[in-house]
C-alpha cells in the first residue's frame, strides 16, 4: 500500500519490467533518460531510503547519473538548455527539507514540459518543433507510469494526446509554422489535454506533498484509495548478468548424472534463478539469486543507486528491499562468490550462519522480504547449492598444492605464504588459508579491515574467504576496498609490517593469482553455444521437474514454476538468433502457462495434456531451433 505522496512517486515502475503476470528474472534494456528526469527518478529513488542519503540526492542533479549518455549532471544541463528556476528545488536540498524537495522537483519537471511544449509552438522550423516534442515526451516519461497506476483513465488521454504530437512531427510540423488549420486544432487540443493535466495536478500554488495523492488525478486524492504500484529501480542501475558469463560447475554434472534425473535440484535450479520466492520490491524487479551469483559465482556489475557502493556490491539490509531489515546502516557488502559452498561454511561475510539452510532463509525472508519458504523449497534449494564446485584449476593438486604448470614466481610466493610473520602473530598467510582444506579455516578473524563502529567494539571479525577462483571476483575484502590481488598483498604488508621486499610483494601476488586460476572461467559461445540455447536448456530443465509434482498433485510448487519458468521463457525467446523459430517457443512458454492455468482451475486431466504437449514441442524445438 502506498502510504504518502511520497511513496506513490517512488513506486513508479519502468515499462520494461511489467509484465502482465509473473515478473521475468530476465530483465529488459531501459531507454536512456534524459539528465532531468533521470535525476528526479533519482531523487524518488533516495528519498525513500531511511537514513536519507542527502550526498547522494545532490550528486543526483549535480552529476550524470552513472551510465548516462549526457556528459554533464541535470543542474548543468538545464542551465544551457532551460530558464526554469531550479533556485527553488536547490534550496531545499540544501535545507534538507524532504517534503519541499519532493514538491520542488516535481514542479520542475512539470514546468519543463511545458518550456518544451511553449518552444514547439514556436518553433519556425520542423526539426525544431520535433525535437521540442520528443524532449517534452521524455520528460512526461518521469510521471508516466505514476499516473497510469493511479489513474488509468487519464493515463490514456494523455498517452492519446501525446501520440497526437508525436503523429505530426513530419514535413508540416505540429503546433509550429506549417502546420494545418485542422491539424493545428487537433494538436492545440492535444496539448491542452496534457497543459491541463500539468496545470491541475503539478502546477497548483499550494501543491506539497501531504498524506494524500495531491500530485495525482483529483479522483484519487478525492477518494484517498490506495494506489498499489510496483516499484522501479532508478537510472544507473544494472542488473544484468556479468559478460563474459561465469562456468557454472556442478558436482553431478562432472560426474555425467544428467539433472533432469534429479528432479529435487532441479527444482531448486529454478527456485535459485526465481524472482518468486521473494517480497516485493525484488520480486517486482526480476531479482533472483542469480541476478547477484551470476552461475554460482558474483556478478560485478550489478549496481543499484543508494544501495550499492560499486559495482558488485549491495546493501540487503538497507531500507529498499525489507524495510524491516532496515539496520540503517549504510554498509554495502561485496557480493560472494558460492563456489564450492558445501565447503565454505560458515556462512555469511562475518560467519554469522553456520547452517546454509538458515542462511538461504534468511536471505529469502528477512534481507528480500519474501514468505516462508516450504521446508520442500529449502530442501532443495540447499540440494542445489551444495552442487556448486569450485573452477578446476590445472596449477594446483587437490590439495592446494602448485603443480608444475605454475610459473616460477608462484613457487616463489609459496613460500612466503607458508611462512610465520611476527605480524601475523607468527602465524603465515597458510595459517587461515589451509592450502588442503581449501584455502581457509572455517573461521572469522579481525585482521582490521573493518573500522569498529564504536569505541571498544568487537565485531570487525569476517570469515576466512577462500583463495580458489579469486582471480575472477575483484575487487577484494567484504567491502571490495581493495582493487586487485596485488593491491591485498601490499595492504597486509604494510598493516602488518611484513618486511616484503617488492620482488616478494610480487612473487605472493602470482602466487594468489595460480591459486586463483582457472582453465576455463568463463562460459564459451558460438554459433551452436549460444546464449539462448543454454538459457533453453536450462528452462526445459526446471520444467521437468513437473513429471515428479503433477502425480503429487502439488499445486503450490508447480504454480511457482510455471509461473518462473513461463514468464523467463518467453523474456529469453528475445535473445534468439534464429528469429524465425521465436513465435514457436513463445508458443511453448504459452503452452507452461496452460500447465498452471490448468493446475488453478483443479483440472489435472488438462494440465497433464498440456505437460504432454510441451515436453513434445520442445524437444521438436531443440532440433530445429538453433
């Protein structure tokens, strides 16, 4: 429920994510936006965070946001391209005044789309006119989908009038010289509807942003109903898998056991790649486990405003995700590699968890706020996990010993690894990393990379992370401070006054680099391999799942995978290379949802037939397809 007008602008969801049912753990690419209206969604975004990062809503019209195609932040920008007074929206930044920032903001982009509409009208020019169109309809984009989840009936006018604009940007121009008499009616009128609407709603003296829906239609804010509208993410954000891919290595996989013999894993393959299973906002947006743990391992550029620090890192006990895991505290953690998970407990950057199943819950309920996992999702969402191994690596033995393919200077920096410093208690960096236990202790250590909190605190303590694959998860430390391997050995030096002498400094860093190692890191494509063709296959997969739950007759988890595995399919038919064969697999991913529709109506008789029919087309799809 939106509590405020506050919450009603925050809520505001982008286009490429909604769905007409289940939400797709495949997110869609988001058109640029313009700085303005990227810095008020930005704005939106901030000021819902508790506490408020006032630094971060100052850089948001100060600076482009990050990704941006405009090389100069909103402020600048309007300067050279505006006469709208931004005085207003800065002074109650600086005052820190929430409400009135809200307010201002929203005045300001109401009354740009209006200088933009004032400048088509006089423009001697069509191209002028044009693009005075365009720029108007791109910052009307920062209101749209507020609007249409508050009031649908004037969402439509004005998606109308605006389509009356944009229909007439040809030879003749709109609302400028040249335009016809007749279409210099239909496009005034059109600009009235939308003048109106901004002048009703946006632009009143007394607008503020109370505990009613003033900034919507009258009928809404008459009627102070709630409005339910799915959250957005802001500009700059990226959830999109890292590139290259990671290998996903699985235990049973290298022992040539196919994984739709084991239907419990199966299962919960799918429920890791599931935005289902959380709570909203996550669920809303396509957040999975996978969208962080790109094939087991991390995704580095997954980077959300105000909760992300840098890419590969995230804040989940922030205010975005479950406002009642709120620690408020601004403290974003480096996303962790899974590999080799059923050897890495405990869990937790800080050890806090040593079962994996209550830490999968606890990520599920209390950081993503999502409902009680049934004990059959937990069963086998940790029988998935605990499949994940580590990359094989050809430069060290089981045992975590160099073999002869390491360099020189890796056997060089073996040593020094397994020897004791008086700076490290007379301890050696093998002391925590056991070479024959996978590189750690199982164990959590205050080495002081964590500034304590407060005087006397103890709680600077973080689990030994292992060593293996380490050379693909940069940055390094629970807070991705460190850049490179290199720079992890320089700062253990110089806090723990090694003595290093720099030819040593690099001989430990190759070392770290060949344990690090892999032989293949990353997944390979080509024109057999593609993308789609694994995304495919790993779809068909959690489907087969189905053969174990439909004799059950267990309606909720097969209602939970038909409706992942249906709305994932047909997100990823847009990846194809083989256009032609798309229509078919949004075919079968209809043919998934007959499966669930079926399963809700208590008609198994028809959701075995349509089970049937989607096994048959897509091993006919297979073959063809690709």
């Amino acid at each position: 429920m939106i509590r405020d007008f506050m919450g009603v602008l925050l809520a505001t969801f982008a286009a490429a994510f909604v769905l007409s049912g289940p939400v797709s753990a495949t997110p869609a690419k988001e058109a640029p936006w313009l700085p303005e209206a990227a810095a008020y969604r930005l704005t939106l975004f901030l000021g819902n965070l508790a506490p408020l990062p006032w630094g971060d809503v100052e850089a948001a019209w100060s600076e482009p946001y990050r990704g941006s195609e405009f090389s100069t932040g909103a402020l600048a920008w309007l300067e050279g391209e505006s006469g709208v007074d931004t005085d207003p929206l800065l002074d109650a930044i600086a005052g820190e005044d929430r409400q009135m920032v809200f307010a201002e903001a929203t005045r300001l982009i109401a009354r740009r789309i209006e200088e933009e509409l004032d400048r088509a009208v006089a423009a001697e020019t069509p191209a002028i006119v044009q693009q005075a169109v365009r720029t108007a309809r791109g910052l009307y984009r920062a209101f749209e989908d507020g609007i249409a989840a508050a009031d649908p009936d004037a969402a439509r006018r004005l998606g109308l009038a605006w389509l009356e604009l944009n229909s007439s940007t040809g030879s003749a121009g709109v609302l400028g010289a040249g335009a016809t008499p007749a279409d210099r009616d239909t496009q005034e009128a059109a600009r009235a509807v939308i003048s109106g609407y901004l002048a009703k709603n946006y632009l009143v003296d007394d607008f503020a942003p109370r505990q009613t829906l003033s900034s919507l239609p009258d009928s809404a804010a008459a009627s102070g109903r709630a409005i339910e509208v799915p959250p957005s993410l802001p500009p700059g954000s990226d959830i999109f898998d890292q590139d290259p891919l990671p290998l996903l290595v699985l235990n049973f996989e290298e022992q040539g056991i196919d994984e739709t013999d084991l239907p419990l894993v199966a299962y919960g393959d799918m429920l890791f790649d599931s935005a289902q299973i959380f709570g909203s906002p996550a669920r809303d947006l396509g957040l999975a486990c996978s969208t962080c743990h790109n094939r087991s391992d991390v995704n580095q550029r997954l980077f959300i405003p105000g909760a992300s620090h840098q890419p590969g890192a995230i804040d989940v006990d922030g205010a975005f995700f479950n406002p009642i895991f709120n620690d408020r505290r601004d403290d974003p953690l480096d996303i962790p590699s899974l590999r080799g998970l059923r050897f890495t407990g405990p869990y937790g950057r800080d050890g806090r968890f040593a079962s994996l199943r209550n830490f999968t819950r606890n990520v599920i309920v209390n950081e993503f706020g999502g409902d009680e996992p049934t004990p059959f999702m937990m069963d086998a969402l940790v029988a998935y996990m605990l499949e994940f191994d580590f990359l094989p690596n050809s430069m060290l033995t089981p045992d975590g010993q160099l073999t002869e393919a390491a360099p020189e200077a890796a056997k060089r920096g073996e040593a020094i690894f397994n020897t004791p410093f008086a700076g490290l208690g007379d301890r050696s960096c093998a002391s925590c990393h056991i070479p024959d236990a996978n590189f750690l202790d199982r164990r959590a250590h205050d080495i002081g990379s964590v500034a304590p909190a407060y005087e006397g605190a103890r709680a600077g303590a973080m689990d030994t992370p292992t060593l293996l694959g380490t050379a693909y998860t940069a940055p390094y430390f629970h807070d991705g401070s460190l850049p490179t391997l290199a720079a992890v050995v320089d700062w253990f030096d110089e806090t723990k006054s090694l003595g290093l002498t720099g030819a040593e400094r690099a001989d430990l860093t190759a070392y770290l680099q060949a344990v690090g190692a892999a032989d293949e890191p990353y997944e390979a494509f080509d024109t057999e391999n593609t993308a789609f063709r694994l995304a495919f296959s790993e779809l068909t997969t959690f489907a087969s799942t189905l053969d174990t739950l439909l004799p059950r007759r267990d309606a909720k988890h097969i209602l939970l995978l038909t409706d992942t595995v249906a709305a994932d399919l047909a997100a990823d038919a847009s990846t194809m290379s083989n256009l032609a064969a798309r229509p078919e697999v949004y075919m079968l991913a209809e043919r998934l949802a007959e499966v669930g529709d079926a399963v809700r109506a208590d008609d198994w008789v028809a959701a075995e037939t349509s089970w049937t029919a989607f096994k048959s087309e897509a091993d006919a799809i297979e073959e063809r397809a690709f």
